[in-house]
C-alpha cells in the first residue's frame, strides 16, 4: 500500500511523506501571499467602492472628486495602494493599482499607454530581479488580475473598451465587470451580457479562462463552478453603508422604492466576484500570471537580448577586422588572432580531408585495373 513499507517481518511501518502537504502549508503560512489587482474603467462606475466592498476595508478615505472643469485635462496616471489583511492567521499583502482619470479625456491613447506601460514595467523588473544574483527576496509586483468595469450604459461594449482590452488580454488576466448594475433590469443585464460576449468573441478576445473542475471534486463545488462560468461578465453593485432591514443588518443601497442587497444574488453578482477572486481562484490567477504572461514575456526577452549579442558580436568582428580602425585593444587583438587561427585549422582540416578522399579514389581505380590470373 502506497505511503507504508513492509520488513521482513510482516509489520508496516508508516514512512511519514504524507505529511508533505503540511508541511508546505506551513510554509507557505509562514511566508504569506501576495496579490496585486488593477482596476481599469472610466470615473463614476463604482470602482473604489466595489474595491472597499470586496476586502471589506476603506483604501480610499482621503481621495477628492474631481470637479467636471478638472477632468477635461486630466490624465491617467497610476495610484498604487498597499494594505495586510490578516484571516485566521493567514496573511495577505493585498496591493490595488488604480487608473484615476481613465477615459476621462476625449483622446484615450495615453489612458492605453499608461495601463500597458506599468504591466509592463513589473515585468521586466521581475525579470531583473530573477536574473540577477540574490534571488531569494523577490518581491512580486506584477498584475495578477485587471478588473475592467463596463458602464451599464449602452448595448454592448464601446470601441475604447475593445481597444484597451485588445492591448491588455495577453498580458494579464482580465475579469469584466458591470459597474452600477442595479440601474439595469433582468432582462437587460442578460441581454448587455449576452452583448459583451458576442463582441469578444468576433474580435477573438480572450478574458480569464476558469480552469476545469478535476473529476475528484464534489457536486457543490462543480455546481459553483458552473455558476460562476455563467456570470461572466459579473454584473455588480457595491457598497460600503449597512442598512437594518427587517431587523437585519446588510450591505446595500437605500432607494426610495427599496433597498438593494449587495450580497443578495438575486440584486447583484457581488458574491461570485468575491467567491471567484478570493475564496477560488486566486491561486489560479497567480499561477496563470507565471505560467502564461510571465513567460510569453520572458521569452520575449531573451530573444531580444539573443538578436542584440549577435548583434553586438557582428560589429565587434567587423570593427576588428579593420585595418582603419586604431582603437582595437589587446584584448581585441588576441581575439582577431585565435580567430584567424581557428580559420587556419579548419582550412588545414578542409585540405586533409580532400587528400584523403583523392587518395581513396586513386586506391579504389588501383584495384580494379587488377586482373585476377
């Protein structure tokens, strides 16, 4: 039976592996989790609120609303906000990267730039770090996961969304959301869905991919899964009061026609989006940012800095081998030399192998101009 050993006689002893998963656990406890979430949309869908909602904290107390005047030359810029959470003793370096001003300004080009620039930018200085000798206190900083909120208004997604989108969905995981959806009805939340899709689809967009349940997992789990699947894109309304109704206290929205529960499912998405990047597939998230975005963009690297060396080694050769160039070092000059050494062996080895050959035909005429008597 796997996990035991058999002596000679006939007892089992319990050899211990199977504590390796404890074993990591601990580690990994010991060591905490980080994860970083950008959140890209336009002013006034509730981004800030939806994120206060989500880790239940408020990361945004001293943040002043533009006035409309201040928006018309504003520009998109990143504000980066850090904050531990600590749950049941497992504690997580949350950091959200905000896109103040994104979309704001008629001319959305620097909005793309920005957002491309800094994924971009962690990368690369993961990149750094990873090659360079201490590698044992990396800080990770990349994107695990971009939020794009989708305003409610409309039919489907606008061009600025798709462009963005476009740039974005092979560099960082993408959940879309529906911001300040109890503005819509049933029926026009699922048709606005149903919209979204389409859309990217025709474009061959690509969001996040929910991994396949394994065959092993239980009924409840599969079927969350499923519905989680269904969602996208999750149509959500956040919010940070709590409203006693009926004697109970929940999270919502006060309207003069009735309250609006954040957490109910039948209002919003709000607790697939939290159960999906928290409780699920938060591991996932990191593990797809290593394994897919990471990489592409690694691979990338060393094919650059490939092209430049051999770049770089071409002139070097061509600056050598001129005679018109008088600033070639000693070390240069020994370079030149075992080159040409290396040039006078394979000729000699080219030479030698000819006379071989020559001689092996001569031999070969040799024997069959003799007559057997």
């Amino acid at each position: 039976m796997a996990g035991y050993r058999q002596n000679s006689d006939g007892n089992r002893d319990y050899i211990g592996f199977a504590t390796l998963p404890e074993q990591v656990h601990r580690k990994s406890v010991k060591r905490g989790f980080e994860f970083t979430l950008m959140v890209v949309g336009e002013s006034g869908l509730g981004k800030s609120t939806l994120v206060n909602s989500l880790f239940l904290g408020d990361l945004y107390k001293n943040r002043a609303v533009p006035s409309a005047a201040d928006r018309i030359d504003k520009t998109t810029k990143i504000e980066k906000k850090t904050m531990d959470i600590e749950e049941r003793g497992i504690r997580l370096r949350l950091s959200i990267v905000d896109t103040p001003g994104f979309g704001d300004a008629v001319n959305s080009e620097d909005s793309f730039r920005v957002c491309t620039a800094y994924i971009d930018e962690q990368f690369r200085q993961y990149f750094t770090d990873e090659s360079g000798l201490n590698r044992r206190n990396i800080q990770d900083n990349r994107v695990h996961c971009c939020l794009y909120f989708v305003p409610p208004y409309g039919h489907s997604l606008r061009q600025m969304d798709l462009d963005l989108i476009r740039r974005l969905h092979k560099k960082v995981n993408i959940v879309l959301v529906i911001g300040k959806a109890d503005a819509l009805t049933t029926t026009e939340i699922r048709k606005l869905k149903e919209s979204i899709l389409q859309d990217l689809e025709n474009q061959s967009i690509q969001l996040y991919q929910f991994p396949e349940c394994d065959s092993d997992e239980d009924e409840d789990f599969k079927q969350q899964d499923r519905e989680l699947k269904a969602s996208i894109p999750f149509a959500v309304v956040g919010s940070n009061t709590i409203i006693e109704v009926a004697g109970k206290k929940v999270r919502g929205r006060q309207y003069p026609w009735g309250v609006v529960d954040v957490e109910n499912p039948n209002h919003s998405d709000f607790i697939k989006l939290r159960t999906m990047l928290i409780s699920t597939h938060m591991q996932d998230l990191k593990d797809t940012t290593q394994d897919v975005h990471y990489e592409n963009f690694r691979a990338q690297c060393i094919s650059q800095l490939s092209c430049t060396l051999r770049e770089r080694g071409k002139l070097k050769r061509e600056s050598i081998s001129s005679h018109n160039d008088t600033s070639i070092t000693e070390t240069d000059r020994l370079l030149l030399q075992k080159d040409e050494e290396i040039r006078r062996m394979q000729d000699m080895l080219t030479q030698m192998q000819e006379k071989l050959k020559a001689t092996a035909i001569m031999e070969l005429k040799k024997n069959d101009n003799v007559i057997d008597v």
